[in-house]
C-alpha cells in the first residue's frame, strides 16, 4: 500500500506523514505534518478489510492446502 504525501496547501512543501489512526467505522485518518512551517494537515482514508485485498484472495488461490 502507498500512501500519497499532499503537498502543503501553506507552502507547497511535500508533507510528511506522522500517524494513521482508526476513524469512523471503515475509515482511518491520516495525520500530516509540513516539515517547514509545522501545518498539520488530516485526511480520511478508507480502510480496506484485509481478507478482501487482492493479495490475500491470490494467496488463497494458490497452491496452499490444507494436510490431508
């Protein structure tokens, strides 16, 4: 997963992300933090189900079985 850093809406410098916390049932917030003028910036992701991602449902379409 990637996440995208906004640019600073005050200065225009790539900001850096400081934490992911849990939001509303589904969604997470993601904490930004400008390195040169200190503007905390927050955006809401949604939070994928990590049974459900692409790579999980491949692995279990592999070759894993269960013994037998």
């Amino acid at each position: 997963m990637t996440i995208q850093r906004p640019m600073c809406p005050k200065c225009q410098i790539s900001m850096m992300l400081a934490r992911i916390t849990p939001g509303h049932a589904g969604f997470r917030i993601h904490t930004f933090e400008c390195p040169a003028c200190d503007l905390i910036h927050q955006l809401l992701d949604e939070a994928v189900d990590p049974m459900k991602c692409a790579n999980t449902l491949a692995w279990f379409q592999g070759e894993l079985r269960a013994p037998t």
